[in-house]
C-alpha cells in the first residue's frame, strides 16, 4: 500500500516532520513501512511554457523550440517529440544547457510520464492553462507492508493514515468528507438487497448533465504517484475516494441499466458475466452481484461489467458506495483468480457508515470535476440495523501490569482520545471506552487491544525490557526424547545427515515395500494426492531421500527418527518411534556400506548381533537379517533390493521402543585394568556360508574366562584355500584384573582355542 506524503498533509495542515523521519515513526507506531521514494522531482522547477516556433532539424526528428516560459524567460530547447508545435503550452524544465544536433538545447520540454504526472511518454504533455500543474510538485511515496494492515480496513486510505499521522504528532486533523452535501427527498432509483449479512448496505446517487473528461492533472498525479491508472474523471474519482477514504466506489452508466431498481442478489446458476478487464465468467450462487432488471452488472466488492461501463459519451451515472461481506469477497475473489483494489479492501470488513461519506465527497469533487454536473433526486440508501460496539471496560492498574510501564491516566485518556476512541469515567481507575465504528469491524473488540494502542502510542521502545515475575517449575523429566536425542548425536557423530519427511505416504511408494494401502490409516482430507496414508514405515520416504540425493552425490549417509502409525481395529492407531538409516554409495558391491550400518547399530547397542533372516519383498534376498540385542529383536540391517534404487544402499531400521526397554538404566563404572593384556590372531578355515559370528561365539567358549574381547579382522577366500571355503581371521585380547598373565598361560589357551576347534571339524592357519 502506498501513501503520498503530500496527500496526508492536506488533512494534517501543520505536518512539517521530514518524509523519511515519519516513515519511522508509523513503522514504530502503526503499521511496518518498506521503503520511501520520491516522484515527481521535475516538477519543483516545471513551469506552463508556450512554444513561440518550431523550426525543424536537418538530418533528424528532433525540432529547434523556442518557448516562453514566463518565470525564467524565452528559452531555444531541441524536443523530439510529435505532437511539438508552435502556440501549444507545454511544461518547461530547466535541467541545464546541452548540445544536441549540433543546437545547444537550454533545458526541456517534458512528457507527462517524465514529470510523474501519468503514464503518458508518446509525446510531451499538453497543458489547458496557465495552473494547470497547480498543486503538481515533488512528492515522497512511502510504501507500508500490506500485511502489517490486514486488521486495520480504515488505513486503506490516507485519511486513515492522516488520522493516525494526527494521533503521533499531537496535531489537527481536518476532514475532507461534508456531510451536509448528501441531498434529501426520494432517490430517483430504487436498492433491493436480497440478503442484508451479505451486503450491510448500498447507497447510490443519480447524477446527470455529467461530461466524461481527462481529469486534471493534480488528480492525475495523485494516482500515478500512487500505482493507479488515470482513465476519466469519473472513473478516477472513485478511485480517489477510494485510496482517501479506504472506501471503494463504482459508476453505472444510467442509461444502459435495464429498471428503476439495483438488486443486490446472488448470481444464478451458471449466470454470464463480462467484467472490465473483459474477462467472460461463468457465475453461480457463491457469487454475489449487482443486477439490474435484466442482468448482473458488477462483481459485487471486486469488479464492475463491461454492460455498464462508463464511456466517453456518458450523461447520466449512478454512482455506487456500498458494503461488502469481508468472507463472500474473499470467496468470489479467490474462486475467479480475480484480485483487484476494490476486493484487497472489502476483505478487511468495512465500515458501513462509510458508504454516505464517500458519496458525499464524491459530490464535492464531480462539482470540479464535471462542471455543470447535477444530482437527480435524493440518496437511495439500504442498510441493516447494527448495534453500535458495546464499551471496554479498561482498568489502569491492569493495563500498567499488561504494559510493564507506568502510564498516568490523563496519558490514556489523551491517547484513545487523539485516537478518536470515547473515553469516560466507569468507576475508580477504571475507563469506559467506546470504540469508534471503523475500528469496531474486525480490530478493536477487547481491553487487550486498548493496551495494544496506548502501547504502540507511548513507543515500545520505552519500554524497559523485564522478564516478568513468573514462578517456573522443572518440566517432568521425557525419558522418551532424552533418548532420541542421544541417538540422534550418535548417528550425527558418525557422519549421517538427519532428515525430516512428512508422516504421509502416497499409495505407489507402500505398495513399492510390499504394504497394502488398506493396512494404513487414511487421511479424510490429504494436502496432496500422494500423501494420502499415514506411514506404517519410514523407510519408504527414505528410499524416496536416497533417489532424489543420488542425482547430486555418489556417496551419502542420511537417518530420520519418526514415528511408524498402524491401524487398530478398535484403538487410536499405535505410534511406534523407529530410526531408518540408508548409506549410499554409487559404485562398489555394497560390503563397506553394511559394515559401517552394523557398526553404527552396535555403537548403539554395543554388542549386538546380527543374524541372517528371510528377506522382505523390498530386500536384497542375499543381504539381509535381523539384529539381536539382549534377547530381542531390536530392528533389521539390510541392503535395498537393486530394484528400488540404482547403486548400493545399506539400510538400517530400528525400534527405538524395543532399543530403550532393553537399555540399562544405570551403569556400572569398571575400573581401568592395571597390568597389561595380551593379544594374537587366530584364522579359522570354515565352509563359504558359515556365519563369521558362530565362529566368534566358539572361539570365546573355548577361550574361557581370562578372555576379554575377541574383534573380527578379516576374510579371505581363494588360493591356496580350497574351493567353498574362506579363512576367517579374529584378534583375541587376554588378560586378568589381579595379575600379568605369563607367555605360558597365554600360550596354553592359545593351544586350547586351536585344538578346539581342530576338534569341532575347523582348519586353523597358523
């Protein structure tokens, strides 16, 4: 929303604050403002200027112009455009001496777009008289961020923002609006409002005798300043009132409306509309219109039709000033991708009164603006009864322990009153308040929003920043969370980025891990067409994770902690938190991936197993098991089948409900042992399939109680080893809490493990 410094000076005459130092204070006091730029800067030295002769210039389009221009006398300036001709007046700006075409041009002759003025750059602007750029000069444009307004209908308009400019700087505000104009006796047109919760009210007045024009310049500089085309006078003037009282208005060309009566009433069904921008809709009950007799005319509160439409040889009009409902404008608007000045304002629920007030300027203005112009019977005017706001009841002690500052009440009083809001006495330190109508639509409704004004009066920033005195007690402890929390720095350790998916799975993707969409629970209303089921497995979004990082990485490892949802027949649906973990990697067979997934599973649940299992539709057949952990089964350590995924992804999925049961709840501090251990290989020729973790399990049975860790190392399968089998190679670590053991006790457990296993059927290379 863009507001003319100028503008809002006409209704605070004595406003001398600097543009820039009172976008500051509306940004600390009402509403964010974005940005501060000027317009019009040609014109603080534009003056009417006549051309005496054009003389044109060889070899060009550019003519030889000498002008007179009364306050800096008669000037030779070179104008390249068309319409330059002797006797016209034009504006004349001194911007200084340049040679052009081998002429020295001594200033320029200005186009209105260059001046600001409008839009129009084909040719340089066209004056009808000597005070025609009369209250034409430099203006500053300050822009404020419409969603800091969206409560406050009545700043739509920049007697809204004068009357809080007023507020700020302690100053008169003057009213442009005279009431006493809004002529008595029958209106000479009838209003008929089919449902009065839509539409409030509707005025209208009948004008005749009306000349459709250009508007003068100063009207035309007001909205360009602004970002509002110039069109007529008639049309430009309902959008002057418009951006002036926030109040939208339209105009009907009389003679083409079909009756003596506008209906306010919804659209038929699959009724045709044409609007202004020439765009055909198709309406329907949802939409609510302005009809004559014969057809709908305008879009109610967002555009009028083209069937009406004011044109150059208009004599008659009836102008309109209504009130919408704020939610149906807002339906109408978003359902026919139709956005537009009139709907932005409507939608912020507004003032019923302010249909009289803006015709009531308008007829002030049309009196410049069509001269000869004259009112054809009284105001047609329908309404429907509303109860003024009841008043706020403001305690001051409150509203100090609200504010965190001492304020006097002759202070609050003085704010609300500046403010327009009634104040009086309701008892002992405690103020009665009446809201004023334009804030009682959708803003001011509570004690809590008067705080907010006299808050935002006094300045914020005067505020001394206390944290309130508020006793807090220790949350209770969330066993849950602290855990989830150290397995996700666990995994955050170990170089997985964590990810966050939705809890929506669409159909393909469940089908894809072999769940039936029936088994999930299925969303009523889903944000979109793919995410239709509530997840009964993180791993599916996962895998969509690893397809979409794949296209940029060769190599990544990601993990999300979520929750699994499962139907119940009878129940809420069970929420089971789970970790899904994935490494991928582009190239290689996938071995590394599964070791370092196992490793980060065991840093978790040190000394867990992993045991080789059936595989699920969405596994490897030959890489997959279940991993073991104190007498459970706590998740499933797998490579995704080749099918789902190009490249090899090792996986992880845990029950993180499971891993936190069986996680001892205290631990034990053992000491650091005093003398040192000793450690040797062993290697163990075994068949292909055997299992490297039933070796590791009968090695420790014969290895006893001195023994106090035995690692993996590594394989080998291949010459001088005969076919089908591998050598299996373990690191066994020995030692005692009381003593060193001796080369001999080593030596004999070694010989123990070797003849062992000899025993059980095992090659040893030694």
């Amino acid at each position: 929303m863009k507001f003319s410094y100028n503008w809002i000076r006409e209704y605070v005459p004595a406003l001398d604050t600097p543009a820039r130092q009172l976008e500051r204070l509306i940004t600390m006091r009402t509403a964010e403002c974005e940005g501060i730029e000027e317009t019009g800067g040609l014109l603080a030295g534009a003056c009417p200027a006549r051309v005496l002769s054009v003389e044109p210039i060889p070899g060009g389009h550019n003519v030889k112009a000498v002008v007179e221009t009364g306050l800096y006398g008669d000037k030779v300036v070179v104008c390249g455009a068309p319409n330059c001709r002797a006797g016209m007046l034009s504006a004349y700006v001194p911007i200084g001496k340049k040679v052009v075409n081998r002429v020295e041009s001594d200033g320029m002759l200005a186009s209105g777009a260059e001046l600001g003025i409008n839009r129009d750059a084909a040719g340089i602007i066209e004056l009808d008289g000597s005070s025609a750029l009369a209250n034409c000069g430099p203006d500053h444009i300050i822009e404020i961020d419409n969603k800091s307004i969206t409560h406050r209908p009545d700043l739509w308009g920049h007697y809204g923002m004068a009357r809080e400019v007023a507020a700020i700087l302690r100053q008169p505000l003057r009213d442009p609006v005279q009431p006493a104009l809004i002529p008595a006796g029958p209106a000479s047109i009838g209003v008929e409002i089919e449902d009065l919760d839509l539409c409030p009210r509707y005025s209208a007045l009948v004008f005749d005798n009306v000349t459709v024009q250009p508007s003068p310049l100063w009207l035309q500089y007001r909205l360009t300043a602004i970002g509002l085309n110039p069109i007529n006078n008639i049309v430009d003037m309902t959008n002057f009132i418009m951006s002036e009282l926030a109040q939208p208005m339209h105009a009907f060309d009389r003679d083409l409306l079909h009756g003596d009566t506008i209906f306010i009433r919804r659209a038929h069904a699959d009724e045709p509309f044409r609007a202004l921008n020439q765009q055909d809709f198709t309406l329907g009950p949802s939409n609510l219109v302005i009809a004559d007799a014969q057809s709908a005319v305008a879009l109610a509160g967002v555009i009028g039709g083209m069937d009406s439409a004011i044109a150059a040889g208009a004599t008659r009009i009836v102008l309109e000033s209504a009130c919408f409902n704020a939610a149906s404008v807002r339906r109408t608007s978003s359902a026919l991708k139709l956005r537009t000045d009139a709907s932005m304002r409507f939608e912020k629920s507004q003032d019923p009164a302010n249909t009289v007030r803006g015709l009531a300027r308008a007829i002030d203005l049309l009196q410049e603006l069509s001269p000869g112009i004259r009112l054809v019977g009284g105001l047609a005017d329908q309404s429907k009864a509303v109860l003024p706001a009841p008043p706020i009841l403001l305690p001051m002690d409150w509203l100090v322990r609200k504010l965190g500052k001492d304020v006097s009440p002759d202070e609050v009083r003085d704010i609300l009153e500046r403010l327009a809001f009634g104040v009086s006495a309701a008892a002992l330190g405690v103020f009665s308040v009446n809201v004023p109508s334009w804030r009682a639509t959708k803003d001011v409704s509570v004690k809590d929003d008067l705080v907010e004004e006299v808050g935002r009066m006094i300045g914020y920033d005067s505020i001394d920043p206390k944290p309130p005195a508020v006793l807090t007690t220790v949350p209770p402890a969330n066993p849950e969370r602290a855990f989830q929390a150290q397995v996700r720095a666990l995994f955050a350790d170990r170089g997985f980025t964590e990810v966050y998916n939705y809890s929506f799975v669409a159909e393909a993707d469940a089908l894809a891990f072999g769940m039936q969409p029936a088994a999930h629970v299925t969303v009523a209303n889903p944000i979109a067409p793919n995410q239709s089921l509530l997840r009964m497995s993180l791993l599916p979004e996962l895998r969509a994770n690893v397809l979409e990082n794949s296209k940029h990485f060769d190599a990544f490892r990601i993990f999300e902690i979520g929750r699994e949802i499962h139907r119940q027949l009878q129940d809420l649906p069970r929420e089971i938190p789970h970790l899904a973990a994935a490494i991928y990697s582009k190239d290689g067979d996938g071995a590394a991936g599964l070791f370092e997934m196992k490793r980060a599973a065991q840093c978790l649940m040190p000394g867990a197993e992993t045991r080789p299992c059936a595989a699920m539709p969405y596994e490897h057949p030959a890489r997959a098991a279940e991993i073991q952990w104190r007498g459970v089964v706590a998740g499933r350590l797998f490579e995704l089948h080749p099918s789902l995924a190009e490249g090899r992804t090792a996986m992880l999925d845990l029950d993180l409900t499971v891993i936190q049961a069986a996680t001892p709840q205290e631990r034990r501090y053992t000491s650091i042992r005093r003398y040192p251990s000793s450690a040797f290989d062993l290697s163990v020729v075994a068949g292909g399939r055997e299992l490297a973790g039933d070796l590791r399990g009968k090695l420790a049975a014969l290895a006893g109680p001195l023994l106090e860790s035995i690692e993996y190392q590594r394989q080998y399968a291949g010459p001088p080893l005969a076919e089908g089998t591998k050598s299996v190679s373990f690191r066994l670590t020995l030692g005692s809490a009381e003593r060193t053991l001796s080369s001999e006790e080593v030596g004999e457990i070694r010989a123990r493990l070797i003849d062992g296993m000899r025993a059980e059927g095992y090659d040893l290379r030694l």
